[in-house]
C-alpha cells in the first residue's frame, strides 16, 4: 500500500516516535537536552510541533544510541527494471567537439 504523507506528517511522525523513545528509557525533556547538548526549549517545540534543525535532530538521535539507524535511513538500494540487468546501458559516451563543428 502507498500511503502519502505530507512533510509536517512525517516530522510529527518522527517527532512522536523519538518522544516514544524517550519516554521508554524514563528520560525527561531535561535530562534529554544535557545528553544531546540540544537546548530545552528547541526539544520541546520538537515533540509538540515537529520544528527541529537537522543537525539537533543528529544529535538527539545520538544521545539515543541509534545514529547508525539514522545513518542507514536512506543508504542506496538496487533497483532491478522491468526488462532485467540486460536493458541497462553500457557506459554513456560523450559527444566530443562543439556544437559549431557538428553538421545538425
């Protein structure tokens, strides 16, 4: 199933699972922003409104113990076509020259 998700739905998504896990490891918003080094009032307007700058979310992840999760988020995959590894193309080859000594 292809559900759609707008990006505030997907950063309150975030927002709430990491609230989850905070919450599971009996951490306060407090405690939490010593061991990131993320300030207070940043993490709260995280969790309530899913506002967060990439580099504080790296670090509050981190502070979690999960950056290698976070790391392999969006790690390349391959991707088989329809026709097999036969249809892909050979290495591109560049036109050489300029246009102006091309006969168009």
């Amino acid at each position: 199933m292809n559900i759609l998700y707008s990006p505030k739905d997907i950063l309150l998504r975030i927002a709430g699972n990491l609230k989850h896990q905070r919450l599971l490891r009996n951490t306060s918003q407090k405690e939490l922003s010593m061991q990131s080094g993320v300030p207070l009032a940043t993490i709260r307007l995280f969790e309530q409104k899913g506002k967060i700058s990439l580099s504080n979310l790296v670090r509050i992840v981190m502070a979690f113990g999960e950056e290698e999760a976070l790391v392999r988020l969006l790690e390349p995959v391959e991707v088989q076509t329809l026709f097999g590894d036969e249809s892909r193309p050979g290495k591109r080859i560049r036109a050489t020259g300029s246009r102006k000594d091309r006969n168009v």
